[in-house]
C-alpha cells in the first residue's frame, strides 16, 4: 500500500520533534501533529521557563550577599509581570525556533488535534492522512486528586501565567516539581508552605540528598509540613482559600498549587480504533524497540511513564528515527548512569546509584561524604552548606554514583555522568587533578571513607 508519509508524528514536544527531525533527514517523509504549542511541555510548561523563573528567584540572596564583597545595594523590588511578560517573549522565540527546525528539516507541520482512525490512518482537521508509522509523543498532564474544592487548585501548567505572585503559596507534593517551585516561590518572597503526605520528599533519591536539602530549606524560612494532606478547599467571600487538613488543621492561603503526578496525555487520541494496550498505570505499554501491541504504532517519552526526562524522550526519538530509517546507525537507549538535577534553591545533581539501592543491589559499598560552607559565602552571613558524596563499590572501587546539594549542582553532575559512563573507578577520581579554589574539586579530593 502507498502511504502518505513514512511516519506520522503525533506531538511536536522535544522527543517528537527528533524523531521528525532526524527520520526526514534520514529520507523519509515525516509529518508532525500539534494542537497546543511547538516545543511540547519543556518549552512552554516544563524545564525552560521553570529554569526562568528560578533564576529570578535566585536573585534575592544574591543581593544579600553582595554586602559581604563590599557592593551597597539599594533598594529592591521584584515585579512578577515582568518577569513572565518577558518569559513569555522567550518561549514565544523558542516556538518559532521549533517551527524553522522541522521546517527546514523537510516536516510537513500540520496544527490540530489529530486522532487514530487505524493502524496506518490519522484524522486531523477533517482530513485523513496515511503513514507507514504512526509515532505518539503526546507528552503527560499534570493532575489533582480528587477531593471537595479541588477546583481552586492550579498546577504548573496555570503557574507560569498567574497575573500575580501570591502572598501566600502551599504547594502540595513531594517530587522535583513541588521542590523546585517551593523554592521559586520562596526566593520571591511569598510565605510558602511545602506540604507532603509522606515522610520525606524527593522518595527515590538518595538519602543524605533528602535530609540536607530539608535541613537547607528549613533555613531559609519554608514552611515544611511531612504526613499533611488536604481534605478539601473552600474559597472564601474575599478570595481567601480555607485549606482543611485531614488530621482536622486548617489553614488560610491565596494559592494552593498542586505538583502530585502527572498522567499521559490520551485525551481523544483515538486508541479505541487501534490494538495499543495501557499498563496498569496507564501509559501507553511498548517493548524494546518503542512499538506498541500495533506493530504500526509506536510511542516515546512521558507518554511511556518509563524516564519523563526530556533528554531521554530526546534519545528515544532517535533510536525510533535511526531504527526505522537509518539502521546502521542504530543503537538503543541505555537507561542506566542518567545524570538529573533538581533546581530547588539549593540545586540537587545526581546520576548513578543512591546509597540505599546500591545496597539493596547486593554492593557492599564504601561512602564518602563531604559537607562545607561554599568559599561564596564565607564573606556573607549565609550558612547554607553544601553536600557531595560518592557511593563506591569495595570490591570492584567502581563509583556507583555520585549526589551533591548545593550552588550549580546541575551543572557540575553533568561531567561527573561522563565518568561514571565510562565506569571510571574512586582511584581515578583520587588521582584526578583538581581545580582549586572550587567546589568542584571536593568531588576529586575526599579521601576518608563516611561510613
């Protein structure tokens, strides 16, 4: 049968605009899918303008610590219409700068919402289109659960477009998402609240990780509140959210925002035409080489619930691109030493092995642990510290991973993932060279075993 096209992409988010890309560049002919914006959740509602935002928060103890070096800072206010008016003008030239990308790429751009009609169809805008390959990349949505008043709850998606910063924020959650916009709506200076219903944030992260950054943030004055959940919302005459609580607390708020999860965005996809099964969570379900239960139809990124990373949907929509259409250039994503940051205020970088599933793996291990006041700060009054640490195999002296807490943790771990990738081993890290003064040289110079 002629098709219309070789693949289909449905989603012009980072991991389908690859597959798009690269599949054309490769010779096939690609068509991409998009009904809400180019550059899917990373560029409009995820990491870019998130990244944004936390580098305007960042700006308040900057100020303070200016005094320490000498600078009189008169002064300061902060306008939250600014800086989102001028947010919106960046994503606003990243949308276009995805536009020219697969235009220039050869992808033919169709803006609508598309629907699976079959195995090999696809209607969009009342028009059926046919592809050999049908690729879904719609991305995930962020959700509230249930319970009375749900409805005045916002979620990352309305946060970078509120008319104004809250006086007072409880964000709810206990992932990067709620840590990080905590931290954000803190640096700006709104009374927050960080609520969780567990014991500890960040569950999946190494432990120290957990425990310093809630040491950290207690000292910067965020209300953190562990085993507390919602039990409803009313909104009051004036615009006062009344939070009830579920252990009979309550509370009053101008905003309470949700970061509780994320679900796949399925929304009138069409899946009742096509044989594609849904796992018990409800991601789209895929084997190795990314197709679903029909050949046909294959799936990347949040919408699979495996790593709802960008640079990893990246990856995935270049092996489905050299898979399909370069295969001498194929190879599969490995899923193991994936570096991740959190950009709380301090910074999380992490990549390897945290200290409790390296045990749990069978690795006896050798723990190295270091906690300073960062040389910035020794001129200021701040006493934020910062954490590194290394999990080290005793048997084989392989690093399994490698966590830090502290200023530009993000940026430092990506080096550090090159290492570990490379199954570099704690002698190489000791017989590494530092760069002196930094704090990055701690990570090459701890020599005394933590535990």
């Amino acid at each position: 049968m002629a098709y219309d096209f070789d693949l289909f992409v449905i989603g012009a988010g980072s991991g389908g605009v690859r597959a798009a890309r690269f599949s054309a560049g490769f010779g096939a002919r690609v068509a991409v899918a998009e009904s809400r914006y180019l550059g899917g959740t990373c560029v409009n509602v995820g990491c870019v303008p998130k990244k944004l935002l936390v580098y305007g928060a960042h700006f308040s103890e900057e100020f303070e610590h200016a005094k320490g070096f000498g600078w009189t800072v008169g002064e300061t206010s902060f306008d939250w219409s600014t800086l989102i008016a001028n947010k919106d003008r960046e994503i606003h030239r990243l949308n276009e700068i995805y536009r020219n990308l697969l235009k220039s790429s050869g992808v033919t751009l169709i803006e609508g919402h598309a629907r699976l009609r079959g195995p090999h169809e696809v209607e969009i805008n009342g028009q059926i289109h046919t592809a050999e390959h049908i690729l879904i990349a719609t991305g995930g949505w962020p959700q509230v659960p249930e319970f009375p008043g749900r409805e005045h709850a916002i979620t990352s998606n309305d946060a970078f477009f509120l008319d104004q910063l809250p006086k007072r924020i409880v964000v709810v959650g206990g992932g990067y998402i709620a840590v990080e916009f905590a931290s954000i709506f803190l640096g700006m200076g709104a009374d927050t609240t960080l609520m969780y219903r567990g014991e500890l944030f960040l569950r999946g992260f190494d432990g120290s990780v957990r425990q310093h950054l809630r040491e950290e943030l207690t000292k910067q004055g965020l209300g953190i509140q562990f085993n507390t959940d919602i039990a409803s919302i009313e909104k009051l005459a004036d615009g006062t959210l009344q939070v009830e609580l579920k252990d009979g607390r309550s509370l009053n708020t101008d905003c309470v925002f949700y970061a509780t999860g994320r679900r796949p965005m399925l929304d009138d996809l069409g899946l009742d035409t096509v044989d594609v099964q849904l796992n018990g969570k409800g991601f789209v379900e895929v084997n190795d080489n990314y197709q679903t239960s029909e050949p046909s139809i294959l799936a990347i990124g949040d919408v699979i619930g495996r790593v709802p990373l960008t640079p990893v949907a990246l990856a995935e929509g270049m092996a489905v691109a050299r898979r399909l259409f370069k295969p001498d250039e194929y190879r599969p994503v490995d899923y193991t030493h994936i570096p991740t940051a959190v950009f709380s205020l301090p910074n999380i970088g992490t990549v390897g092995l945290t200290e409790e599933d390296a045990k749990k793996a069978g690795h006896q291990v050798h723990v190295f642990e270091s906690r300073f006041r960062p040389m910035k700060l020794s001129l200021t009054d701040d006493q934020e510290r910062t954490l590194m640490k290394l999990v080290v195999d005793v048997n084989t002296d392989k690093v399994l991973g490698c966590h830090m807490v502290g200023p530009d943790a993000g940026e430092l771990i990506q080096s550090l993932a090159i290492a570990l990738k490379a199954g570099a081993t704690k002698r190489i890290f000791d017989d590494t060279i530092g760069v002196h003064p930094t704090a990055a040289e701690e990570f090459v110079t701890m020599r005394t075993v933590t535990r």
